[in-house]
C-alpha cells in the first residue's frame, strides 16, 4: 500500500486505525497530528517468509540501516530472487 500516516493507517482485515489496536510499539502514537512528525506506516503483501532459525543470508550481501533503499547490489539482488523464487 501507499504510506501513510500511522493515524490513517489500517490494517487489512481490521476496521480500525493500527493506532487504535493493541501495538509492541508503544510510542508509534506521538505527533499523530503533526505530519511532519508521526510515524509513517506502509501496508506490505508478505507472499514469502521463512523462521527466523532459517534466515537466509550470505558473507558479503549488502546492508544498509537505512529505513529505505534502493537494491543495486547484483551478487545480494541475484541471491534474493534464486532463496525467495522471484523473476522479474
């Protein structure tokens, strides 16, 4: 889904702003009227996952800690489509 602020957000399968539901996030409500400065939520289609006891990984892939990136690294992008069964 689009982002959006986290006040305007809600989940599929729920009727009710994410805010409004129980959250392990307990400050995601701060500034939920200030859109410069609430959390932004964006909904994503989980179409593959794996235990975290079966984390796929490799020395080398690339990393970032940024919230937001764009992949380029071809050996990490290459080893993400062969373990998640993705073609373009």
């Amino acid at each position: 889904q689009e982002a959006k602020p986290a006040k305007d957000f809600i989940p599929d399968g729920q009727t009710k702003s994410i805010l409004d539901l129980p959250l392990v996030a307990t400050n995601m409500k701060h500034d939920r009227n200030d859109p410069d400065q609430c959390e932004w939520v964006v909904g994503v289609k989980w179409v593959c996952s794996f235990p975290r006891d079966q984390a796929k990984r490799f020395v080398g892939a690339f990393a970032n800690q940024n919230i937001v990136c764009k992949l380029r690294d071809a050996q990490t992008v290459e080893f993400l489509r062969r373990e998640f069964n993705v073609t373009e």
